[in-house]
C-alpha cells in the first residue's frame, strides 16, 4: 500500500524546537527549516549520540519525532551533520 502526502510532497510541521534554543511555530520558517535538512544534511555514520540536546519536530497531526543533537549533528537511525539547519534555526529564533 502506498500512503500519499497530504501537502503534495511538503512536510506539514506544526512546529520545531531545539532544546535550550527555542521554538519555531511559523509554518513558513519550518518549512524552509525542513527543506535545509532533506536537501543538505549529510550521513555521517550508521552510530548513535551521547548528548543532552534534542530536536522536537511535530507534525500538525500531533506526532513528535524526537533527535539527539551535538553540535551540528543529529541522531536517530544513524548520525547526520547538517550546520546549515542549525544556522538558520537560531537566526529564526533571534
């Protein structure tokens, strides 16, 4: 079975929060924010992350989907660098 995007490819993120940084709810920040990581994150490793930062992003159903972060890298299923994402989170937040 196949299951469709309900915004024709476009995440549909209620907001983003980075621990001790703070939270985007703009729903045009978050896209752009979105856009940085599927475009420009890079895997680094198939390893995980020992550290106390997370990136919170709910989708606008109620679903939270929780990273670790360090530094410009986030984990999951495996590690990615994106300093991009981070750059721009912040310049949002200011």
């Amino acid at each position: 079975r196949t299951v469709s995007p309900r915004n024709s490819g476009s995440a549909p993120v209620a907001s983003i929060e980075l621990s001790g940084v703070g939270t985007i709810t703009d729903a045009s920040v978050c896209a752009d924010l979105i856009s940085l990581l599927l475009n420009d994150a890079t895997y680094e490793s198939s390893g995980s992350l020992s550290a106390k930062q997370s990136l919170l992003i709910e989708l606008d159903n109620g679903l939270v989907y929780q990273f670790t972060v360090k530094n410009d890298k986030i984990a999951s299923c495996g590690t990615w660098s994106c300093p991009e994402f981070f750059e721009a989170f912040e310049a949002a937040c200011e």
